[in-house]
C-alpha cells in the first residue's frame, strides 16, 4: 500500500528526488577519489582559513497513521478523510563564514521540498546572514539576519523573548534568524565575578522586515547580562518596545559535577494579552501576568548514556477547560457539517486554533525527557536513543524511540517511531497523527 502511493506521487517531485540522489551519488564519487590520495601533512591545513563552507543534503520519508477522531484531523481534513499519509522530502543546508581582517561574514541558508497525498510544498529561507564585526578584543558589533539563543533550556525557552521557539522533537535544528543589530561586551576578572558580558540588541519591525515578530512600525530593544559567578552561568534578560510587551528574565547553569548539570529559567511579563474562546463561543481577550519557568537537569554516566530531564511551566498556555472547549467547538463543527454540508464553524475553528489552541504545546505544564546511549555493547557508531514530552494536565503524551547510525564517513542515518497518545479531549488525543514513522538519511560535506 505505501508502495503503491509512493508510485502516485507527482511527476515534479520525482524528478526533484532523482535530482537530490543525483548529487548525493556524485558527492560519494568525489569523496571515494579524495580518499585514494596518499596522506600528507601540511601546517597550512591548521591554519584559520578566511573561507569556509560546509552543509548537508536530505532524503527524509514520513509514514503517518491519521488519528481520524482527532480535532485537528476534523479540522484539516474534513473534506478528504484519509487513514494514512505517507510523505517524501529532501532538504539541502547551506552554512558557511568568510573570513576578513575584524570583520565576518557568516550565513545559513535552507530549501525544502516534500510531497504527500495532500499535495507539494517547497520552501527556501536565510536563516542567518550577518556581519561580525570586532574591532576591539572585547567588543563585537553584528549586523544582519542573525539566531538568538537566550536561554538554558533544551527543549523550551521561556527567557528566549527574541528567540523562535523550538521544536522539542528536534531541539538541535537550525531555526531562522531575526534582523537586527546587536553588540556584544565582555569583561574577565579575577575573584569570584570571572566574567562578565553585556549584549544589547535593537530589532526592527517594519514592512516585510520580522513581521511574525508582532506589531509592526516599532524598533524593539532587548539586553543580556552574562555573569560567570563562582562557575555558576547566569543571565539576566531584559526587552521591551510595542511589537510585544514588556518582560524580564533570569536563568542558571552550574555543573554540580564534571557529569552533572543543572539549569533552569524564570521569565515574567508583567501584562501579557492572548484570545480566549468563552463558554458561549465567544471569543475575548484576557490580559492577564504572566510567569513562567523552567528547570531541568542533564546526567552522562560512565557509560555515555546521557539523560536530559527538564519541568516547564507556561503560564501563557491554556488550562484543561479552556482547551476543552475548542475541542468541543470542532465536534460541533464536524456535526454541522455531516448535517448541512456547511463549514462556518470549520472556519470560525480554524481561526481560532490560529489564535493560539493550534500552537505546538498549548498547555500549561510540561515534563520533556531525553535518554541516548552511545554505542551499547560497543557496536561502534550506534546511537539509540528515546524521547518523551508529557502533558502533565491531561496526561496525554508522545513516546519517540530512535536510532541512529554514522558509520558511514559524513553519513548520518535516523529511524524514529513516535507513538502519540491520550484520551478524548486532550492534547496529544486530538492530534492529527495517531503515530508517525520516520527514515532520515544525511549527507554532509
């Protein structure tokens, strides 16, 4: 069956892939020749270079079992249900720096292109393009398109206020920047205070420059205050301006021992709007403070088995109740549609999830944790590995075990089974996948 609609997937696409292998193929050869050359040594070969570029290219293929009493399955599929959507994509990753005197220029660059039952996207982004500047030791001016990664959290950041948030299935990805204009100032000491660095920003929001940011015509301002403190990382975070409201932070990072290392994040805002849908289907907006925070822990035993352990609390997401009654507004939209063939309440719910119930973790309270083990039973280059992130309100859940394998030079191989789970009325229970297996292959150069 997945065979046969693999064989049914537009022509363009299937060009696009024999394009990708293509490549792949062509890189393989080139490297195969590259390692015939006899071995030699060269001093030039430590040196900095002034150029450098690197990336991957990949061939992803997504097999989903269709959860078909889900709210969001109703509400993106009511017109065609479908059990099951089997999907190919290909993705190549361009990042690189150039190096000149005080100044560098550094960039990543992303396409995507994927292909499933419902029909092809493509997409190409730069994530990063930016000039660093250094002219002095101790100063550092950045002009550009650039990732900011405040915060001490692995899947979740409630202090990045300038960050894009991540994604907990895949936190190590590369996300899109934000233009602006930054500068960065350090200072060491001896004593107690070893380091301090101060790093302000200034981020525009205009006509088609960060517009998903907020409200536009506003330059927005936000400060990071770095302290290593008797080995403790501390920041202390600060943004204001009109695209978003005003708000503080503050995290932590301290290895308890060389194995052992503890973080956690405190952000608050002091008048935070979000839409909320009332009891009668109306829709309001709450203003209310909000405080959330993050603790979590990261473990490496004797064995290189790594597990990373983190609690968030978001206080901007939705109670059981609130969430409840979206699900319920879906329900009533799906029986009027079966009823009258109407979708004005289809509409009027997909507006709302856009208003924020549609948001990855929704909810209030969450407990995300990571276990990989390197090489078990010394099978070399062997990674397995699970991940689990719990809605601790409703106890719904995604179990995402995973292995990977890199045995081949520059090659990286992923097979990940997630199994997502939950009663009626709850977060993961109303998702539009039931499970999801997926077969990632990397190639990087």
């Amino acid at each position: 069956m997945i065979l046969q609609n693999l064989l049914k997937l537009n022509e363009p696409f299937i060009r696009s892939q024999i394009c990708w292998i293509s490549l792949i193929i062509f890189i393989l050869q080139h490297t195969a020749v590259f390692a015939q050359d006899e071995y030699s040594f060269d001093l030039e070969d430590f040196e900095k270079k002034s150029f450098e570029w690197g990336g991957y290219v990949e061939l992803k293929f997504d097999h989903v079992d269709v959860n078909g009493d889900g709210a969001f399955t109703l509400l993106n599929m009511h017109r065609e249900p479908r059990s099951f959507l089997d999907r190919i994509s290909s993705t190549i990753q361009l990042d690189g720096n150039y190096n000149r005197g005080k100044t560098t220029l550094k960039w990543v660059m992303q396409a995507t292109a994927e292909q499933d039952q419902l029909g092809w996207k493509d997409n190409a982004d730069i994530f990063e393009a930016y000039a660093s500047i250094k002219p002095t030791p101790m100063a550092t001016i950045d002009l550009g398109k650039k990732v900011f990664k405040w915060g001490k959290g692995y899947a979740w950041n409630p202090v990045g206020f300038i960050n894009r948030p991540k994604d907990p299935s895949n936190p190590e990805e590369a996300l899109e920047g934000f233009i602006g204009a930054g500068v960065d100032y350090i200072r060491s000491f001896p004593g107690d205070l070893q380091t301090v660095a101060l790093t302000t920003v200034a981020l525009p929001v205009w006509e088609e420059v960060n517009e998903d940011f907020g409200e536009k015509d506003n330059v927005n301002l936000a400060a990071k205050l770095y302290l290593l403190y008797k080995d403790t990382d501390i920041d202390l975070i600060w943004y204001t301006g009109n695209s978003r409201s005003t708000r503080y932070g503050i995290d932590f990072s301290r290895n308890l021992a060389t194995n052992f290392e503890i973080h956690g994040e405190l952000a608050h805002v002091p008048s935070q709007k979000g839409v909320i849908l009332n009891q009668d289907g109306t829709l309001s907006v709450r203003e209310t403070a909000d405080t959330s925070y993050l603790l979590g822990l990261r473990y490496l035993t004797k064995n290189d088995m790594t597990t990373i352990l983190e609690f968030y609390h978001n206080d901007d997401g939705y109670s059981e109740t609130e969430m409840d009654r979206f699900f319920m507004l879906v329900d009533d939209a799906n029986s009027q549609f079966l009823a009258t063939g109407s979708d004005f309440l289809f509409q009027k719910a997909l507006m709302v999830s856009k208003k924020g119930y549609g948001k990855p973790q929704p909810g209030r309270n969450y407990l995300y944790t990571r276990i990989n083990q390197k090489e078990p039973f010394d099978i070399l280059y062997f990674t397995p590995g699970i991940t689990a992130i719990i809605n601790l309100d409703d106890t719904s859940y995604s179990i995402s075990p995973e292995a990977v394998y890199t045995g081949f030079t520059n090659w990286e191989i992923r097979l990940r089974f997630s199994l997502i789970n939950g009663a009626h009325y709850s977060e993961h229970g109303e998702k539009l996948n039931s499970n999801k297996l997926e077969m990632r292959v990397r190639y990087f150069f």
